[in-house]
C-alpha cells in the first residue's frame, strides 16, 4: 500500500519523502504568506488613520478570531474527516463533511450578528480609553457580524487542504487577498468608512472567496470524484455529529487565542504606545506563524490520511517530522525578523502621528521576546495540528485552557501591571509595562509547546477512532 509521504528505498528501507512533504507543505506555506499579506495590507491601511486605530483594531483581533472558531465549531474538523476519509477511500464522506459544515455555518449566521451587535457589551469591562473603546466596537460590529462566510471559506479550504489540493485553497486566499486590498482603499478613504471599512472590506473579500471555493467544490472533477453535488442535503444527526467533534477542536486555538486576546487588551489598557507596539510585533511575527502554521497544517493532512489508511505508526512517525521541521523554521524567521526590526516596522505606521516613534522603538525591543519564543510556538503549532489530524482535541483542549488563563493570564497581569493600573488587585504587580508582558508571552509559548508536543510523543491519539 502506498502510504501518504513514504519512500521505499531498493533494500526495503522505509523513509519519509521530503519531496512529497513539502509538495503538500510548500503551497500551504504559501497560503498562509498570503494571508499574512492580507494582515500586513490591513495593518498598513489601519496604521495610517492613526496610531489609536491601529491600537483599538490589536485589542480585538484575536478575540474576532475566537468567536469564528468557537461560532464555526463544525468548520474546524472539516479537514481532519476529509484527510481521514480520503486515506480510507470513501471520497462521497470528504464531500458530505464539507456540506455539512456549510449548513452548520449558516444556522450560526444570526449568533455572529448577535455577538457582533453586542459590541460595548463586550468591550466595555476591559476599560478601555473611551476612544479606543468607540473605535474598536466601530470595527468589531461588521467585522464579526459578516464573520460567517469567513468560516464558510475556512471550512472550503478545510475540504481541499484535505484531499491534498492545496493550490486551490492558495488561489481563494490570492483572489480574497487582492479583492481585501482594492476594497480598504475604496471603503476607508474614497469612501470615508475609516476603521469600519477595514472591517466591510475583509467581509466582502471572503464572501467573494467563498463564491469562487463553491464553486470549484461544484465543478466536474468534484462532482466526479467526490459527488459533490449529491451530498448536499443537511442531516441534523451528522451535523451534531461533526459539531462534537469540531467545538472541541476549535475551543484549543480558542483556550490559546483568548488569552493572547487578554494580553493585548492590557497592552492597549497600559497606553496607546504598547497597544499599538504590541500589534505591530504581532504581526510581524506572523512571517513566522503563518508560514509554521502551513506546514503543521500539513501535518494534519498526512496524520489524518495515514490513519484514514490504518496506518497509525507511519502517522506517528510522519506527524513528527513535521512538528521538528515547523519549529526549526518558525525558530529561524523569528530570528530573522528581530534583526530586520528597525526597518521594518517604520514601514507600516504613519510618521504623521506624534506617538508612532515610540511606538516603533518599544516594538524593536519586543521583537526579541518573539524571537525567543518562536521556535516552541512551532512545536505548539505542529503537535496540535497533528494531534487534530489523529482526533485527539478533548484532552489538548483541557491541558490548554490552565495553562493559557490560570498561569499566562495572571502572569502577563502581574508582570505589565503598576499597582492601580490593571484589573484585579488580588494579583502582585510588578510595573514592568508592555516588556513585562512579553516575558509572560515567553513563558507561556515555553510550557505550552512542551505540554502539547508531550502530549504527541505519548502515543494516546493511537486509541481514538473518529
């Protein structure tokens, strides 16, 4: 049997094929730079309404992003049961996962305009300067009220990601990207939106990339080999289904995500300065991240493939291939990045505002701590997504959730805090400012990467059947 990314030497020595890795991994990795192009083109347009639009947009990024996942929850095991049934050869099952998460996103509509409408609702109790606060729910509302067909298009990438198409999801990401460019310039500034037409713009370009996915998904090939256009009807028993398998799924990038979102509200609550340092150094990073995170995401293609095949000790063997090569390179660009530091980040802040050189000289300084922590945010990013192609999410998903809210959360607070600055009083404070929070950054990637990569090493995920 021939087995995802295996080569068989003329002696009979089974290797992993390097070249059939990074054929999967290269276009994921491509992908995900896109899309740090559409973060970075976002980031440069925001950064020239002003520094405080830059620092409101930071503080609710990463929580945008965990009401996707936990709102799209039956998107997120899209790609693991289409790898899994593409290894087992039931190709009409990789097709019916997709629908079913379709359907299952378009019952969640109405609650992401809900959680979008309740914006100072939200926002209010983390005590924000007011104006930071009305440009941040200024952005929130549209944003996560249109972030439904943003979890549609994650679920269609799911779909081709798992069948081994990469290329596909490259040019849905390309064609939202170029669309989410042209449209922050018409919104924000011909049209005088500001913040909010960041948010529209990104809304409109994934609506587009959903179109285009649909219908690929609905094209000839599809329809033959994977019967695309029979397996469209809703089953309210697999949509349960999938929802139990995809919550947990998303609630560990969620324990993960939330509290990076907390983190950099209290780098926004301490000033603008280290709110908008904080956001830049983020994404800056993700020219680490994005790229890591393409080829973990390889990584649950070829886990879950290798299972779907019954190959569980090949899976474990493959899977930790990929989480080395994730971590040695996140490691290698992090690096990379804090050297390119002071060229880089002037580029994306307007020199018109009179806080933007302080902003700029604080994030050099915390592009280090990033740098330190990347090499073990590749080892979190390439075991958790392999432990996600094997099934394994219930326990990842508990050892995250401590680790992230009851030791990163207090230490990040005690760590930035002055006493009468922060949220709770019960905690030490010791005033180290946006520096302090980094420390707390490094700490947490450090105890998080080794948690989850253990996690892996001990063979528990052999066991489950999905």
């Amino acid at each position: 049997m021939n087995l995802p990314a295996q080569r068989v030497d003329a002696d009979g020595r089974v290797h992993v094929d390097q070249r059939a890795v990074f054929a999967l991994a290269l276009p994921l990795m491509a992908n995900s730079a896109v899309q740090i192009v559409l973060s970075l083109t976002d980031m440069w347009f925001i950064g020239h309404i002003s520094t405080r639009a830059l620092a409101a947009v930071g503080a609710v990024q990463w929580l945008v992003i965990v009401v996707v996942l936990l709102l799209g929850g039956a998107g997120n095991a899209v790609q693991t049961l289409v790898a899994q049934a593409f290894g087992a050869r039931r190709y009409w099952r990789a097709s019916q996962a997709l629908w079913t998460a379709l359907w299952a996103t378009a019952c969640a509509a109405p609650l992401f305009v809900l959680v979008g409408a309740a914006r100072h609702l939200i926002l209010t109790p983390f005590g924000f300067d007011p104006r930071v606060e009305d440009l941040a729910a200024t952005f929130w509302y549209p944003r996560v009220g249109g972030a439904s067909a943003g979890a549609a298009v994650w679920a269609l990438m799911g779909f081709f990601n798992g069948i081994g198409r990469p290329r596909i999801t490259l040019l849905i990401t390309l064609v939202t990207t170029l669309t989410n460019a042209a449209l922050n310039q018409l919104f924000i500034f011909h049209l005088g939106w500001g913040i909010a037409g960041s948010a529209w713009a990104t809304n409109c370009a994934q609506v587009l990339g959903l179109m285009l996915g649909v219908a690929i998904f609905l094209s000839t090939y599809h329809r033959h080999h994977y019967r695309s256009h029979l397996t469209w009807r809703p089953r309210g028993r697999q949509i349960l289904a999938q929802l139990r398998l995809g919550v947990p799924m998303g609630l560990l990038p969620v324990s993960d995500l939330l509290g990076f979102a907390i983190f950099q509200m209290m780098q926004t609550r301490l000033g603008t300065t280290g709110g908008a340092a904080t956001q830049l150094v983020v994404i800056l990073t993700s020219l680490a991240y994005m790229p890591g995170y393409g080829i973990a995401s390889a990584g649950t293609t070829l886990v879950g493939q290798s299972i779907g095949a019954g190959a569980r000790d090949w899976a474990m063997r493959l899977g930790t291939h990929v989480i080395w090569l994730a971590a040695l390179y996140m490691g290698a660009i992090g690096l990379l990045i804090a050297l390119s530091g002071p060229w880089l980040l002037p580029l994306f802040i307007g020199s018109h505002d009179a806080e933007a050189a302080a902003a700029v000289a604080l994030g050099i300084r915390l592009l280090w701590f990033a740098a330190g922590y990347q090499f073990f945010d590749g080892l979190n990013l390439g075991s958790s997504m392999c432990l996600r192609g094997a099934g394994d999410v219930r326990v990842p998903a508990a050892l995250v959730l401590p680790v992230s809210l009851l030791l990163f959360v207090p230490l990040a607070h005690a760590l930035t805090f002055k006493p009468g600055q922060g949220w709770f009083t019960f905690l030490p404070q010791f005033g180290w400012g946006a520096v302090g929070g980094w420390v707390a950054v490094l700490v947490y990637v450090i105890v998080l990467g080794s948690t989850l990569f253990l996690r892996w090493r001990s063979r528990a995920w052999q066991a489950i059947r999905i």
